[in-house]
C-alpha cells in the first residue's frame, strides 16, 4: 500500500533540477529557533555537485547535491533546502522564498 515506507535520506537530482534557475525574493537560515536573513533578490542554482543560493549578487549558500534534502514548503511559495555546506563541512538549514514573479 505504501503507508509505511522508508523515509527519504535524500532529494533525487531529478527533483533538485526543478529548483533551477528559480527568482528567489530572500532567502533565511534557521539556527535552532533564530532565523538569519542572508539576502534579498536572488536566485537557485542547481547543478549535478551542488546546490547554490544567490542573493544581492553573492553566494550565500552552497551545499553538496548528494544528501541535501530540499522540500517545497506547503504554501508553494520557497524550499526549505538541508544539505552539507560545500566550504565549511557543517549541516545547514535554508529557507529560500520565490518571488512572486511568473516564471
């Protein structure tokens, strides 16, 4: 039936690719209960390494493709992106929203 299946330990470079090239309108990153805006006016990139966040034209984020878990939030409006930080080696957590402009 499919009720109790295993839970994903990762996102499918698949379903990564459809983040591609998303306009993102900010961009936060969650510390346990505090939240870091880390930009504004951005953008997804996704390629077959590597997840990376742009915002005011720098990177704010990057992480490795291969066990980053990336979920659309349940408004449709952002991804909330888990991976491990491609410079430093340590998990982190990234809400990205859309913005509202039709792509």
């Amino acid at each position: 039936m499919g009720l109790f299946k295993k839970k994903k330990d990762e996102t499918s470079l698949k379903d990564l690719s459809r983040l591609h090239g998303k306009a993102l309108s900010y961009a936060v990153e969650r510390n346990g209960v505090d939240e870091l805006v880390l930009g504004k006016k951005g953008g997804i990139s996704v390629t077959e390494d590597e997840i990376i966040v742009v915002c005011d034209g720098h990177e704010v984020f990057r992480c490795l493709a291969k066990g980053a878990i990336a979920a659309e939030l349940m408004s449709h409006n952002g991804v909330d992106i888990k991976g491990i930080d491609s410079l430093t080696g340590e998990k982190r957590h990234v809400i990205a929203y859309y913005s509202n402009l039709r792509q």
